[in-house]
C-alpha cells in the first residue's frame, strides 16, 4: 500500500476582489435567472463556506506546512478509498451495489467478504495444508497481508454500515467463523513466519503472536502453529549459545546497536523457552505426542549447541524406548546423529546424552527396547584414547632442564644476559597471549578437553554396558517372576555389540572380570544345574553364540600383550553347535562365530580341529543348505589349515599312528579336546556328494579328494557368512526354469550364478513403513512369475502348432505323391 | 603291592586334580579298559608299589598279583612316587595321561623349548600361546607348537598377571620333562 505521492498544486489564483455591492446586475441576466429558477437553484444551496474553507485551506500555507497539510488529508481519504478499491477489486457481478427505498447506495461489503474468504481459502488449498506455510510466495503472502489488513479495519467499520442484510449476514457469519478464523490464523502464521525469516532482527516480537495462535484449541492450528515455529527456529537460531547480560553488563551504556542486538536475543530467548517449555508439556497429551516429539527431535539435530539442550535432551532420551515405533525411531536417529555430527555441539551433547542414557538403562532396570542401547553403536572415539598422557610428561622434564641451564648460565654473563633475558621473556609472554587469543577466537577445542569428554562418555557406555550384563546373570526376583524365559534380556544383544566393537578401549584391569562373565553367560543353558537359577535364567542359542564371538573379539582386539587361547568358550560352542535349531535360532550368527573361532588365523589343538570338523560334518548332514554350505566351507578351511587333521579323511577307522591318547571317537563328549575325533572317519563327505543342492554336493567331493594332492595352494576365499548368506537367497529365489550349469571343481561354491532369471525379493518384513514397497514388490514378483509360465505355456502350444503344421503339409505331400502314383 | 589307602589317595588325587581339574573323574572311574582277555572294557585303578603309584587297569592287577612282591618291578604306569617323607610328586611317566586331560596348557614356542627340555623354566618371552584362566599354582602341561606333550609345571603368575609381564619373567616352574628321559635315566 503505497502513500500516494501528490504533487503540490496550488490553486488558480483569486480573481480581484469586488464587493458586492459594485456589482450591477443587469437586466437580462435578471430575466434570465427569474425563467430559469431550476437550474440556477444550486447557487443559492453552495455551501459557501466549505468551499471558502478549502481554498484558503491551502492558500497561506508555507511549503513544507503545505506538504503535511495534504499528506493529512490524504490519510483522511484513504480508509475511504480502500473500501472503494474494495469494490473493484472483486467479482464486479457480486459488486453491484443495493439502492434503497432512500436513494442511498450500499455497497455490499460484508458477502464480498465471505465470497473473497473462500476464494482465498480455495487458494489455501491448493497450494497444501500442513507445510504449506513455506510454500505460498511472497506476493501471495503480501496480497494476503493487505486483505488481512482490511478485514480488521472492515471489522470496525461493519458495526457503523448497519446493512438491512445485517441478520441473514450474521448467521452466516457464525457458520463461517469458525473455519474464517482458521484460515485467517493459518494465513497469519505464514505472514508472520515470512516476515521472521525475511527480516528477524525487526520483526522479533512476531514470535510472541505465532507462539499465542499455537496456544489455539483447535489441534490442526496448534500443529501448525508448532510446526510453523519449528521452521522458523531452525533458520533464526544463531550459531552460538546466547548468554543473557548481566546486571553489570546491563548497567553499562552501550551503543545503539549494542542495544538493538540484545533486545533481539532476550526476545529470542525468552519465546525459545516459551516454545521448549510449551513442547515438553504437550509431549505429554496423547493427540499431540508425534508432533511433539518430531519438532523436539528436528529442533536438536539441527540446533544441539543452543540453550536449553538438556531440556530437549531429557525429552528425547525418555522417548527413547516408546513402543510407538515412529516416535521412537524419530528419537534414535536423532541420537544418532548427535553423536555422528559432533562438530556442531562440541562433543558435549555426547556425554550428556550418553549419561542419560545410562541413567534410564539403570533406572528402569534393563527393561527396554533394544534400539536405545543400539544407538551406542554409532559412537566414534579417538584412536589413542587408550594411551596415557605422554606430551605433557615430556614438556615439564623439557621445561626443568631449560629452566636449570638458564640459571648455570647466569652468574657468567650477567650484565648482557639481564637485557637479553628481559627481551626473551617479553617475546615468549607475546607468544603466549598470541596462542591464547588463537584458541579463543578459533573454535577448536583444546586435546585435553576432547580427551576428557570422550573418557566421560566411555565410562559412562562401559558402565551401562556391565549393568547389563550382571542384570543377565543375575535378574532381580520380581523380573524373573514375572517375565518369562527368553525375553527378559532384550538388551543383551546390541550391548554384547558394543562390547565387541569397543573391546580396544577396555582397559586391561576389567578384561579378567568381562571374560568372566562371559564365559559364565556362554554356559547357561536351560539345563542349569542349581536348582536357584531357574529357567528364567537361561540364554538363547543365539545369545550364547554372541557372548562367545564377543569373548573372541575382545581377544582378537588385545593380542598385542599374549596370544591367550579361550579353552572354556570353544567347549561351550562345542555343544551350541549341537544345539542349534534352524528356525528358533539364527543361522547368521553361527556362521560368524564359526568364522571367527575357527577359521581366523588360529592355531587350534590338533584334538579340538578334529573334533570340530568331525562335529560340522555331522552336523551338515542334519540341516539345510545355508547351514550346510557353512558348515562346509569351515571344515575345508580347517583340514587346509591343519595337516594332521587329514587323516580323518583316510580310512583307518582306529585312527593309524595320529590318534593320541583316546582310540575310540565318543559322539556324545562334551568337551573337544576328549572327542578322541583324530580316531574317526570323515564319513559323512560321501553322503553330501549325493546332497540336492550342487553346490554342497560339488563342495563335499572336493573336500574327500582334498587329502591326495601334497601341495593345497588353493585356497577357499569364501567365509562361512557368505556361502550362509549366499545359500539362503539362493534358497528364496525361484526355481531356475533354464539349465544349471554344471560347477567346475575349481569354481568357488558361493559364485554359482544360475543362467536363468534369479528374482531376489528382497524382502524385509521387519519395517511396517516398508509394507507397501513390500506388497508392490510382492505383485511384481508375482505376476511376473505369472508371465513367465504364460510365456512357457504359449511356447508350448506355438512349438504344437507349428509340429502339426509341418505334419499336415507332409501329409498333403505325402498324397499328392499317392495321387501321382494312382494317375501313373 | 598294595591299593592306595584314604590318606594317600586324597594326597594323590589332589595333586592330580591341579592338573585335570574335573576330568579327574574320567580318569579315575570312567576310562574303559580294553586291555586283556577280556572282551567287556574294564576299568583303571591306582596301586601302590616300593613307593610309586602306578595306574593299571584291573585286569592287569589280576595277573600281576601272581608275581612275587619283590621281583615285581613296575605295572602299567607309573605316575608319581612318594618321597621319604611322605610328600607325593608326579613323574614324567605319567606325561600322557596328564596330557591327554589337561586343563591348563601352555604352547611353546620352538625357540625355547630345547631350554625347558634342559630342564629351564619357561620364561614369558618363549610362550607362544596360554590358556586363558590360569591361576597362581594350578598346574599346566607344557606343549610344543605342534602339540607334542614336552613335560609339565606349576603356574608361577595367572594368566591376567603374565599379559603384563616382562618377556623375561619366569611363568611356569618347571617340574618334569621328557628330557629327563635321558638326563636322568638312571633316577626314573
């Protein structure tokens, strides 16, 4: 809306005075006025003195008087006007004014109204509900200002047009009113949000107006207005934490723009606080939880260094573990992504969140999702965070030496040095308060502050972690009342993780009190021999498994001091093995943990190599091919390895000259190293060559001839995971319709690639977000299984047609030569 | 001969379980037999003979008892002999049956095992590879890298203790090796 500017145009000058009583009127005119009364009435209704008024208004008026003189008639105009351009700018058929019985004109402002709301609202539609705050344009946005603007003022002026329309209008009115304030608030928010962003520093208190209409009952404005503040933060939070001044700060005089720059950041900070304050509390309502939750988790991944971090952080962390999936996925990723960007936050909101964490782990009693103990996982330590402080050390000896040649030195040359001394000192003073100002002016944090920081949060991550596992051997009494057998160690799993990815950071003091536990954790069975460890006590297979591939991390990380052999865990998984059972527990884990107890550089016990391999055999006898397949590769892996071992692939049942103490294979032996395996016989490898699958059945022949050649240089790549992972697909694809290809010996068994069309649906049950990507892939897979039979089929019946084609036209020959031979 | 009686077995199987822990169990009641004339496997049992203990299966027991006690010189295994004063040691002889069921294992590495075969200490510099979980004083048998049973020991520092050692601390004390074979021939 702009003032418009008028040029200052003085009026024609007055003619010469001449009084009244000069004047002669003369005759004609006299004669002429009497005819024509009518049309020379409006003479005698002049308003004389208005029109006096408004000559001699401007007529004496100095220059710059004149100016505001029309700039204040002008502003009189205006509201006029506007209702004027009103009427024009809109649907000139609903613009029609209505003449009354009086004569006099209405214009009908208050329909327009309602008309423009739902055009406008139409508008609003368009162009989106929820985040559509961002979308509207500016010229929208400031089209949609000026209508705003008129309505408070057509507000005003409604109550002084008393329209004959004024009852049918009101009820309208009410039915509209409601969703006309939606609008009109929703239109607000985004004038009010446009302008923040645009300009924050003016337009600060705006933040107060779009925190009070989120304040609103209707729950689609408080989303909006919450959402709508969220946007608006995300941009105008400055990159440092804002510390209010004070007392004396506040006393000082300081400049103006000084002034305007801490009126703009206690403004922020004090309708920031409005706004974490008014989110933590809505958290709580049920109808607003996601919403909540979403603005707090995107207001700390994008801001972690502001104020009011803990408050944030308090909230997400006790979300952490809801069984809402959504909320409690929005919750983990943005913990995980504090502890991934920790430049923003300075490693401060790591050991923070991390100490929460533990908190709410302790408190609530290990009891909780496994995603919130996940989260460590995607930690980051320094690499030397293990090794003592050596630079300091070696600076203060540094020091004390200098410090004793300065003072041998002296008494020789005492009258240059006291100069030379003074001089140096003022240099090296210079040079500390250079370095001083550095560090304080660059961001970057001091080694020592990082290293403290970072041991805060490994302390605080181990101590979790051995809560967790002293809760797993020994659970409260009301816990194992309560809960049954496997689920009462939900966190195990991503600790025992943890536990494998941090083993380099363990100091050595716990190692001894960590393998403990774990090979007390990798022994509980269900068959537990005190009758005080009920069954509640026990640990899955695949738990099991964990703690033993864990144990061998943890050593696998610390060789550096001595090669340790763990004797206990591969007894313990000696009989995991025999336990297995391919549905309940899973296939993937065993498969790590043959690969790295057994086919990691290790060298075994020539009796526990045999009677593992002895123990796999059978084993891949009784199962699947993914299990199998693993199985295999680790047994081919150790007979590599392990030259004696290959006697068990010739066929002295008693054992030849290699058994050792023990002469006779005891199947049922629980510990390896009394198998007395070196006395059997590989057996099983002929059975496997006859196996369905080629790939076990080429494996199993390759493993039986392996023990002729003297010199193995061939080496199987392939780990124990991937020939599991690889059988399994190829288990889950569809049956080839083309030919197998026949496997070289050579061929490495995972890279049989089938010739014909192999369809991998990958498919992921686990998400319920992904159920519908599931559900397309489903039909694609589907129906083009479909299209292929079809094809088969019309293959078929096309291959029919063309036979009997040929055969008909053989047949027509065949008589036409019979016909030839009749006539001949 | 005659069989063990409660003092001496207790003093005998003490020692014994230092080395085997609960594998005793397997050594002393269920190892079978298959020696003799008889096809049902029997069982082993400890005597006592000019003060050696021997391990002999029953039926062996059965026909050593028809040779005169003085012209019987030894049956069976000997596994360890009791001094003038009544303490209990185990001798290199019983090598096989400690190796086949031991507990606490220590692999050597090729270096230095002419030195424990000399009838040295191992030092934690020769130590190619220890079981985990040795305490102070259990015993251990002593291993070549390729697994050949070399003699056996006394644990002087846990396994914990032995990681932060220096390479020339002593961790197991020597007891027997089959070195002894021909070093001490005589005294065996």
């Amino acid at each position: 809306m702009g003032k418009k500017k008028q040029k200052v145009v003085l009026p024609p000058e007055l003619p010469p005075e001449v009084l009244d009583k000069d004047i002669e009127v003369s005759d004609e005119d006299l004669q002429f006025v009497n005819q024509n009364l009518d049309y020379a009435g409006f003479v005698s209704n002049l308003d004389t003195h208005s029109i006096t008024k408004h000559v001699t208004r401007v007529a004496d008026v100095k220059e710059d008087a004149l100016e505001s003189l029309y700039e204040k008639r002008l502003r009189k105009k205006q509201p006029n006007k506007k209702i004027e351009e009103n009427a024009i700018e809109v649907d000139p058929v609903d613009a029609l004014p209505v003449k009354t019985l009086d004569g006099k004109l209405y214009y009908r402002t208050v329909p327009r109204e309602i008309k423009k709301v739902e055009s406008e609202s139409n508008e609003g539609d368009a162009t989106g509900h929820d985040m559509g705050l961002a979308k509207l344009t500016k010229a929208e946005k400031r089209a949609k200002l000026k209508k705003s603007r008129k309505e408070a003022k057509k507000q005003a002026k409604e109550e002084v047009q008393q329209t004959p329309q004024a009852d049918v209008l009101d009820e309208v009115k009410n039915d509209l009113t409601a969703e006309e304030a939606n609008e009109s608030k929703k239109y607000k928010l985004a004038e009010l949000g446009m302008a923040l962003l645009a300009d924050p520093e003016s337009n600060i208190k705006s933040l107060r107006e779009m925190l009070e209409i989120s304040k609103d009952g209707n729950r689609a404005i408080v989303v909006l207005g919450l959402k709508s503040l969220l946007a608006v933060f995300k941009d105008i939070v400055p990159g440092y934490r804002i510390r209010l001044p004070t007392e004396k700060e506040q006393e000082m005089k300081v400049s103006k723009e000084v002034k305007k720059m801490r009126l703009y950041e206690s403004t922020l900070l004090s309708s920031y606080k409005a706004y974490v304050q008014r989110l933590i509390a809505i958290e709580q309502q049920t109808i607003y939880k996601r919403v909540s939750v979403r603005c707090i988790c995107t207001l700390l991944s994008a801001v972690p260094h502001f104020n009011f971090r803990e408050n944030l952080l308090a909230a997400v962390v006790r979300n952490i573990s809801s069984q809402d999936d959504v909320v409690r996925n929005l919750c983990c990723a943005t913990v995980k992504s504090l502890f991934i960007n920790e430049g923003k936050h300075g490693g401060e909101a790591t050991v923070e969140a991390v100490q929460m964490i533990a908190e709410l782990v302790k408190t609530s009693d290990c009891q909780l999702h496994p995603d919130s103990v996940q989260v460590f996982l995607s930690l980051s330590f320094d690499e030397d965070l293990g090794k003592p402080h050596v630079a300091d050390v070696d600076g203060k000896s540094k020091n004390k030496k200098s410090k004793k040649r300065k003072g041998f030195e002296e008494p020789n040359h005492l009258p240059d040095n006291g100069k030379k001394k003074t001089r140096q000192e003022m240099m090296t003073r210079t040079r500390d308060e250079v370095n001083a100002d550095f560090k304080a002016a660059s961001f970057t944090q001091d080694l020592s502050e990082r290293r403290r920081m970072q041991s805060q949060t490994l302390s605080a991550v181990f101590q979790t972690f051995f809560r967790i596992l002293k809760h797993t051997m020994h659970p409260t009494s009301e816990a194992s009342s309560l809960l049954g057998a496997s689920g009462s160690h939900p966190l195990l799993a991503p600790c025992l993780n943890g536990i494998g990815k941090f083993s380099h950071l363990i100091d050595l003091d716990f190692m001894a009190d960590l393998m403990n536990y774990l090979r007390k954790l990798a022994g509980k069975s269900s068959k537990s021999g005190d009758l005080s460890e009920n069954s509640s006590n026990y640990l899955t297979v695949s738990e099991r498994l964990l703690c033993c591939i864990v144990a061998f991390k943890v050593m696998k990380n610390n060789l550096d001091a001595l090669n340790v052999d763990l004797q206990d865990f591969f007894v313990q998984f000696y009989t995991l093995i025999l336990e297995y059972r391919p549905g309940r527990d899973q296939g993937e884990i065993l498969a790590e943990a043959l690969k790295i107890m057994l086919c990691d550089d290790r060298q075994h016990d020539m009796q526990r190599a045999a009677a593992f391999i002895k123990r796999l055999a059978t084993f891949s006898l009784c199962f699947g091919s993914a299990e199998s397949m693993a199985a295999l590769v680790t047994v081919k892996h150790l007979l590599q390895k392990n030259v004696k071992c290959r006697n068990l692939l010739e066929n002295d049942a008693g054992g030849g000259s290699f058994a050792g103490a023990i002469v006779k294979y005891q199947p049922y032996a629980s510990d390896p190293n009394l198998s007395g395996a070196l006395a059997s016989v590989l057996w099983e490898l002929n059975l496997l060559t006859k196996h369905y699958n080629p790939a076990i059945s080429t494996m199993a022949s390759g493993i039986s001839t392996m023990g002729c050649a003297n010199n193995q240089v061939y080496h199987s790549i392939v780990s124990p995971q991937q020939a599991f992972k690889e059988s399994s697909l190829e288990q889950e694809s569809i049956v080839p319709s083309g030919g197998i290809k026949i496997s070289n010996k050579k061929r490495k068994p995972g890279k049989d690639k089938l010739s014909s069309v192999k369809v991998r649906p990958d498919v992921n049950m686990k998400h319920q977000s992904d159920e519908n990507e599931v559900r397309k892939k489903l039909t694609e897979h589907f129906l083009l299984l479909r299209d292929i039979t079809e094809n088969q089929r019309l293959r078929g019946e096309l291959e029919r047609t063309t036979l009997s084609l040929n055969l008909y036209e053989q047949y027509k020959k065949q008589k036409k030569q019979k016909r030839k031979t009749k006539m001949a | 001969m005659r069989p063990l009686d409660e003092k001496e077995t207790t003093v005998v199987f003490d020692k014994l379980y230092k080395f085997v822990g609960n594998n005793l169990q397997k050594i002393v009641m269920e190892n079978p037999s298959y020696e003799g004339p008889d096809p049902n496997p029997g069982r082993y049992c400890f005597r006592l003979q000019k003060n050696r203990v021997y391990y002999v299966s029953e039926s062996l027991v059965k026909r050593a008892t028809n040779i005169k006690r003085e012209k019987l010189v030894s049956m069976g295994t000997q596994i360890g002999k009791f001094t003038k004063s009544d303490k209990f040691h185990l001798t290199i002889q019983g090598l096989n049956l400690l190796a086949a069921n031991a507990r606490h294992k220590v692999w050597l590495k090729p270096t230095s095992e002419m030195s424990f075969l000399y009838g040295n200490s191992v030092l934690k510099g020769g130590v190619g590879r220890i079981t985990e979980n040795i305490q102070v004083n259990d015993g251990v048998v002593v291993y070549s890298m390729a697994d050949v049973p070399l003699g056996f020991g006394v644990a002087a520092k846990s396994t914990q203790d032995c990681r932060k050692m220096d390479p020339n601390g002593i961790v197991v004390h020597h007891h027997a090796d089959i070195g002894e074979y021909l070093r001490m021939e005589d005294e065996l």
